[in-house]
C-alpha cells in the first residue's frame, strides 16, 4: 500500500522581552541557578501575575505577518499539572480563546513550487523551568530561572507531507520570527522548540490517521531525521497489520529513534480554566493598526523585490533573505561597491560563506564587515584586481591583514590595465617560445591557451585578462 | 483605652493623651491576658509592635503623624508579612515566613500603624465558623462555647473582645461580615478589587477581597482609607479614583430607599434574628428611609454557583503548595508522587481538601461544561439580579446570617448544612458589590448583624448608611461583659 505522511507542528518560540510574561525578573539566558527567579516565578503564597504588554506586541506582530485574525479578546486560562519544575501547579496559557487566530504562512519547495501551510493558532503562554538530574545524586535540581519566560506557541495545520516540508516550514518560521525581531530564535539556548504530530495515512483517504506527537525536537536536522524515523516505525506497525497508539514520544538523538514517553490514557487532564488572576485581553484596531506600521519587510517580500530589483534567481534569492542580516549584509555590499548584483551573491553566498562555515561563524560574526567586501567587490568591478586576485586578497582580508586597497597597495596586485605595460610582456614571451610560435602559426590554435598562462605567469597574474586576451590575439596574428 | 474607638484613639493620640508605646504595651497585655480562653491570634510580635510603636511616637513629635499613626491592629494571617510568619492557619505553612509584605501590609505600615499580631482563622479562609485552623477554633467572646464565624474569626473575636481596636479580613463568601455579624462587630467587603489582593494568600481569586473589622463604620472608613487603592501588581485591582471613605460619613439619610428582598426573610431564617432585623429596619424609618420589598429572583442559584467557582478556582490556587519549595513536606518521601500525596495529604485539613476535591472534580475533562461553565451564567443571572434591583433602591438590607453563633462542634458532621447558612453573604461576592455588616441588636444574648449591599463602587454610601444607624443605636458599643474591664 501507498502511504501518505501527515505532518503538523507546533513550534514555541521564545520571545525576546527583556523580563518575563507575568513578572518583572529578567529573562537574560546562562545565569546561576535560581537567581532570576522573583517570587511571582517562585510562585509564593500571595503573588500575582502580571501581564508584560511587550509580549502582546510581539503576538500581534507575529499574527500580522502571517496574515492571521487577531481576537479582539482573548482569555488567559490555567493548565494545571503538578511537576516540580512547575512552581504554581499550573502553566498560565490560553487555550479556548488565543490572541492570534487563523494565518498561513508560504513555504518555497523549489525553484517553482511554492506552499501555503495553514496556520491554527498562536498563543502566548509561560515557560516551566528546568529540571536539573544530572548533578545531584539520587535527588533532582530544580532552575527556576526559565519559569515564566515568554512563549508563543505557533500551531501549524497538518498540512506537511514530508520531512523536507516540515523542514522548510520550520526554517521560513525561524527567519520570520528573526525578521519580526520577537526571538532571537537560538535553538541551543531553546528559543525556537518544535514539536511533530506525525500520522500515516492510505494515498488518497482523507481522513486522518491515529497521530503520535514528537516532543522537544532541537534542531532542523533531528526533525529531519525525527520524522523519517517515525514514518518508518508507523510504517511498519501498519504494514505489518498493527494500529498506531496515539501517545507522547520522545526522540533520541544519540540513538536516532523516538520513543513511547506516555499514552493517551496516562496523559493529564489538564483542568484548562480562566485564570481569574488576569482579565480578558481587549485589543482595539488602533492598537492593531499601530503594530501594523512597525512591520518590517517580511522575507517573502524581500525575496520578490530581490528578484525583481536585482534580477536574482528564486534560488539566489531565497538563500539570500534566509536571514535577515545575510539580506542586510548582502544589500549593503551591492550598495557600497556599486558591484552587479550576480557578483555580490556569488562572493556572498561562495567565497564569504565558504569561509563563514569553516569557523563555524554566521554572518553577524563575520571577519570582513560588509563595507569590507564592498571595497574588494569596487575593485574588481572597477578593473583594478582580477577575479582570480581578488580571492587572495579576501583570504587576507579574513586573517586580517587589513583592507582590500591597502592589500592591493602593500602587495602591488594592482591589475595592469596600460596597454603600453602589457605589449612589451607579450612581446618578450612571443620571443621567448619562437618554436611554439611557429606551431601557432602553422594552425595549432590550440596554443593561444599556452600563451596566455605565459604572459599571466610573466605578470604575476596582473595584467586585465581580457586585454591580455585581444593583445596576444591581434599580435599572434600581425607579424 | 480600649473602649475606644479607632477615631477616639487617634484623637487621644494627637491630644497626647497617651502615647503609642503605651498603647501597644495596653493591648498586648489585654492580649496576653485573655487570648488564652479565645485563640484568637496565632502569632503575638510583641518586639516589633514596640519598636513601631516608638517609631510612630517618634514621628508624632516629628509632626509626621496621620490619622492612623500609632494605632495598634491584627492582620489576618492571611497576608504575608515580611520577616513574620504567615501560615494561613494550616499546617501545611505552619513555619513558612514571606519574604515580602502583603499591599494591604505595606499600606498600613507606611500609615505608622502598630501590628500586635497575625490573628487566627478558618485554614486558608475557608470555613464559617474557625473551626477549621490547624491552630484550634477561636471562640467567641460572647460565649465561649460558641463559635465566632469565620473565616475571620480570629480578627472578629480580637475586635469584639477589645484585645485590638480594629483588624483586617478577607472575605470570599461572608468571611468578613458573617463573623462580624456573630461577635456584634462592623465588617465590610468592599467592592471587588477595591483593595489589592497582592499578598493575601488567595483562596477564590474571583471572589476574594480584604477590607476592616472595627467597632463602627466610621472605623472602618478610616482603616479603607488606609487599605483601598489601584495595585499594580494585582490586575483585577481597579483603577479607579479612591474617595475619602469618611467624607460622606454624617450625610443624613432621609429618603434613602431600602429594600429588602422577600428570598431574604423566608424559610430558613431563624425569628428572633429576624426580629432583630426588623427592630433595625424600623430604626432607619424613623431616619426617614424609604422601605419597599424587592425580589432577587435568582438568588436560590447563588449557593450552588458558589460552591462550584470557589472550590475550583481554590484546587489550582492551592496546588502550588506541593512540598518542593517551602511548606510542609512530608517526612522521607519514596518517590515525587509520594512527595506530592503526602505533603498534600498531611499538610492540608479536612475542609480545604474537601473544596479542593469538590474543585478538581468541577473542572475535570467531561464536567466542565455541566459545572463551570453553568456556575458562571448562574453568576451573571445573580449579578443582574442585583442590577435590576438598584434601579429603584439605594441599598439592599437584611440578615447577614440566618442565625445567632452556634455551639462549637454543632455543624461539625455536616458540611453541607454550614455551607447552606451562607446564601446571604455569598451573593454579594459572585455579584463583586460592596457589602457591610453592622451590630443591630441581640437574640439570646448574642449578637445580630445587619448587612447593607450597594451598588457597585458605593463602599462610601454604606459606610453613610452604617454610621447613621450607629449615630442613634449604641449596639456597636456593647463589649462582652468578660472582656469590659
């Protein structure tokens, strides 16, 4: 039997206030244990929570983006569950009436293919902190810096076939939230957390198979691999006649397969209720039209006016807006060196990122600043240096032997573009290889090649390519 | 000294009369001597009441003192003090101490007023008689075989036994008024969210609300001056203009229109209380207000409500009380769910495991809906109620219990039957109206209150109302005979 993959994901991202959702501690990430936890996180007798009005914002924001109805009121509800990294017994979240409703969100398969994937819901809601097991012996440490964090929980639609399209939904949404400047989206500190609902299904039924829900996938490549283990596992539970239990599992990265974590009937009734500490949140339309105006250019509108503006292709174009300081860096180089915009992407997207990767660095920590490039670019565009010299003048720019001109100076790579300097050099090489000359001359074409490295060599690879080109051509021929 | 009122006191305070350090040593000795037989405080802080007795000394000579300066009071251990424990009366905070003060805390202490202790109640406000406290029942001063209400017990018996002028309270369901009423104090329950419930340990989030127990309405204008006030660490706090409580005080009360609602003089209400009420009633006619019977319709729904929202707002209010960070925790736990059933299991009492169960169980998957959900429009059908009524009186009056103090022990078997003696009180809270009960006489030698119910915000036209009727009664003056000298 055929099998179709149904995917849904529901992804918590963490966003970027400076103090929590209900309390006024700060959120900053890597602190000792338990010493940014005020007694609101600790969750004493007595306290109460209070709303932070930046994580509304940034809801609203985000809703915006994905072109989602955003409720005019929406209710904060109490999830109750005892654990002890769960200081009040319950989790603050919304539940029947979330601040951002219905969206969508277009993910780019290929270079033609293009997919809407239907957005439920997004609500805010706070983070637990952390159990710590590993330190103390047959006891467990409990940090409650985290409890109490911001968290927007982004609630897909199944409507995912694939790894590959959960993937590519899950990196279109990293590079939106980083737009939206609402997370920092750093998956190590746990910033953007994912997890898969996966069911199968016969090709061409509709209805929806039994699902197990993935938890606490940290990274594109173990959703990548989470997913494919977990299609494979319920494929072969099908296949082989049994039925899919619809439960909580957990995937092992160091082993590369999910396992049962709990089944539907263990699962806690969570309680959900209004919490009376907190009133309804009412949002106008002004409030709305006022976030509205501090929307950034969203990725797939930069993406279109990269294509349309500079003429990149869907391709160049994607890899470019993927972030939003790679489209930043990138516009400020083709600005700067005045440079064709194919030239910027190839030097961005090869020689930069191909030096980028070996350090394990990102654009925002790169060696050569974007003004840097910019000059090297300026050079080559303006003739100075060759293509080929200008790759020499990076690697030293990286180890940071200064800017591309005082290279170009220190180093005398200065492109010899007077023909009066490049006649004499042809000249000697032509006297040189008298016998390769006559070859030339009785019809072995082939030879230009040969006098072209010669000339290069003779020059130390300065001279303009392209003049050397018509010089040598029109002087093999003259005499 | 105490006989006096809060107002008498200040005044002899100014007058230098006395000082507050002697004051304090007066009360705590009354403390001391008598508290025995009542239990009414749980935590007696002799040290600092004397140290801020000297301070608010200090700063009348500095001629830094308010109205309230110097003025010793009881806080319901319900409300965190900082560096004093506050233990709700439950074993399960028997020895927790808060790092922080309560709002309602902060706010009297920056008025330079002389806490003498954290007085006893029902364990976490739950209860009508103080039965219910890890620390014993409190009795009342009129007879101390019978109870003194609750949840406030404690701070109702204090007041009515003289041993402090005036004490805080919080009331949920009555927990204020019904306690006043059974010890011939004034209570009143402000309007929700009046007063800040930032540091009250929280029983039903959406019912709970502080406010003074005092000798007079008077009184308690001065303490809700002092108390009342937009939090902004409590989001149901309300952001509205605080008026001086005191200011409509002696506002004559001619033509004031009452009404008393028939589902309050039925079945179920004992005569001689109801003989009392009347005797009360004819007393503001004479003041010339206006009397006309009105209907609650909905009434009979606000007990069943109650019991549904309170319970299950009370089970995850209190499951933050688990053992892991502070609290009671059980002794050698085999594991975390043996940690969590029997911390919660031998730190929490009979009565809050009961609400927490019945609570657990409203909200539970299936019974949402049935429970909940019909709870709440219950409560907007009580709430319109009200509404409709207040179109054409200015206040509500009648019993504020069904009857007088009842023996300690004598509703014990039954929690339902103590649970149905609240309908009069309980009402108000779900409606979120401000709620007054006042001494209005006596039924077999024990007292009878009346309770006032305004309009949403009018506190100040109850406390008007309140002190009329105490400007030409002298019920509010009786001191159980025991505690006179």
């Amino acid at each position: 039997m055929e099998w179709e993959t149904v995917i849904g994901l529901e992804v918590h991202v963490q966003l970027q206030t400076a103090s929590k959702i209900f309390s006024g501690a700060s959120t900053a990430y890597g602190a000792l244990p338990n010493t940014q936890a005020c007694g609101v996180d600790l969750g004493l007798p007595g306290v109460l929570p209070v709303l932070n009005a930046n994580t509304v914002h940034m809801a609203v924001k985000f809703g915006l983006s994905v072109d989602a109805e955003i409720a005019h009121r929406s209710v904060f509800a109490r999830k109750n569950y005892f654990y002890p990294d769960l200081p009040k017994g319950y989790q603050i979240s919304q539940f029947e009436l979330p601040i951002v409703g219905k969206g969508h969100l277009d993910i780019q398969l290929d270079e033609e293919t293009v997919k809407r994937i239907g957005i439920t819901r997004a609500h805010l809601e706070e983070d637990a902190g952390k159990s710590l097991h590993e330190d103390f012996q047959g006891m467990t440490g409990i940090d409650l810096n985290r409890a109490g964090t911001p968290l927007l929980e982004i609630v897909s639609e199944p409507d995912m076939r694939s790894a590959n399209e959960a993937v590519a939904y899950l990196k279109t949404l990293h590079a939106l939230v980083r737009y939206l400047e609402i997370s920092d989206g750093n998956m190590q500190e746990g910033s953007f957390r994912c997890d898969a609902n996966i069911s199968m299904r016969p090709k061409g039924q509709s209805k929806l198979g039994t699902r197990a829900e993935i938890k606490n996938i940290n990274s594109f490549r173990f959703v990548e691999k989470a997913i494919n283990y977990e299609v494979e596992r319920q494929i072969q539970v099908l296949e082989s006649g049994g039925s899919i239990v619809q439960e909580t599992r957990l995937y092992d990265s160091d082993r590369d397969e999910t396992r049962s974590m709990r089944s539907k009937e263990e699962a806690n009734d969570y309680r959900y209720f209004p919490d009376p500490d907190l009133l309804p949140l009412n949002i106008d339309d002004h409030f709305i039209g006022e976030i509205k105006k501090t929307l950034p250019e969203l990725p797939h509108e930069k993406r279109q006016r990269f294509e349309k503006a500079y003429g990149l292709s869907t391709y160049d174009a994607n890899n470019l807006v993927a972030s939003r300081e790679l489209a930043e860096y990138f516009e400020t180089v083709l600005k700067e060196s005045k440079a064709p915009a194919k030239l910027v992407v190839n030097w961005v997207m090869g020689e930069l990122s191909a030096a980028l990767n070996k350090e394990s660095l990102d654009i925002t920590t790169s060696k050569i600043t974007a003004s840097a490039l910019a000059q090297l670019l300026a050079r080559i565009n303006d003739n100075t240096i060759s293509g080929k010299i200008a790759k020499t003048i990076f690697e030293g720019m990286w180890l940071g032997e200064g800017d591309a001109d005082s290279i170009i100076e220190k180093q005398g790579l200065k492109q010899i573009t007077d023909t009066s300097a490049i006649e004499p050099i042809i000249d000697e090489v032509m006297a040189n290889n008298p016998q390769q000359l006559a070859q030339y001359r009785e019809g072995k074409d082939k030879l230009f090649g040969f006098f072209i490295g010669q000339v290069m060599k003779a020059c130390a690879g300065k001279a303009n390519p392209a003049q050397v080109n018509e010089l040598l051509r029109k002087k093999l021929q003259q005499d | 000294m105490h006989q006096k009122t809060i107002a008498e006191l200040s005044q002899a305070l100014a007058q230098g009369t006395y000082s507050s350090e002697e004051l304090t040593k007066h009360y705590l000795q009354r403390i001391k001597q008598w508290d025995t037989s009542l239990n009414s405080f749980i935590t007696v802080c002799e040290e600092t009441a004397l140290a801020s007795a000297k301070s608010a000394d200090e700063a009348r000579r500095q001629g830094k003192a308010g109205p309230l300066t110097g003025i010793p009071m009881a806080q319901k251990d319900i409300f965190c003090t900082n560096g004093i424990k506050t233990t709700c009366a439950s074993k399960m905070l028997e020895n927790f101490t808060a790092p922080y003060d309560a709002m309602v805390v902060e706010k009297l202490n920056a008025q330079g007023m002389v806490m003498l202790g954290k007085t006893n109640m029902d364990e976490f406000a739950m209860g009508s008689s103080n039965e219910h406290s890890h620390f014993g029942p409190v009795k009342n001063p009129w007879n101390l075989d019978c109870v003194p209400g609750g949840s406030s017990g404690g701070s109702a018996a204090a007041v009515a036994a003289r041993l402090v002028p005036a004490a805080t309270g919080t009331d949920t369901g009555g927990s204020i008024r019904q306690p006043a009423a059974l010890c011939g104090i004034t209570g009143i329950k402000p309007t929700y969210g009046r007063v800040s419930r930032y540091g009250m340990i929280a029983f039903a989030s959406s019912l709970d609300q502080g406010g003074p127990m005092t000798q007079t309405a008077e009184d308690a204008a001065l303490l809700l001056n002092a108390m009342a006030g937009f939090d902004e660490r409590d989001s149901t706090s309300l952001d509205a203009p605080v008026p001086d409580f005191t200011a409509d005080l002696n506002q004559p009360i001619k033509g004031l229109r009452i009404g008393l609602p028939k589902e309050y003089f039925s079945a179920g209400l004992d005569p001689a209380v109801g003989d009392v009420i009347m005797a009360a009633i004819k007393e503001y006619e004479k003041l010339g207000a206006i009397i006309t019977e009105v209907s609650l319709p909905n009434n009979h729904l606000a007990g069943p409500a109650y019991y549904v929202i309170a319970p299950a707002e009370c089970s995850s209010n209190l499951a933050r009380f688990d053992g892991v960070r502070y609290g009671y925790r059980c002794k050698e736990p085999k594991n975390l769910e043996d940690l969590y059933k029997r911390s919660r299991g031998e730190g929490f009492g009979e009565e809050v495991k009961r609400r927490i169960m019945i609570g657990t169980y409203a909200l539970s998957s299936g019974y949402y809906d049935a429970y909940y959900l019909k709870a709440q429009q219950m409560r907007r059908l009580i709430s319109e109620d009200f509404k409709r009524v207040f179109e054409k009186v200015d206040v509500i009056m009648g019993p504020t219990y069904p009857s007088i103090a009842f023996k300690i022990g004598e509703h014990s078997k039954d929690p339902l039957e103590m649970y149905l003696s609240d309908f009069y009180t309980i009402a108000i809270n779900l409606a979120g109206l401000p709620g007054l009960s006042i001494p209005a006489g006596f039924a077999n030698s024990l007292p009878v209150g009346l309770q006032i119910v305004g309009p949403y915000l009018n506190d100040s036209k109850l406390l008007n109302v309140g002190h009329q009727f105490q400007q030409h009664t002298a019920w509010h003056q009786k001191i159980p005979s025991q505690f006179a000298k």
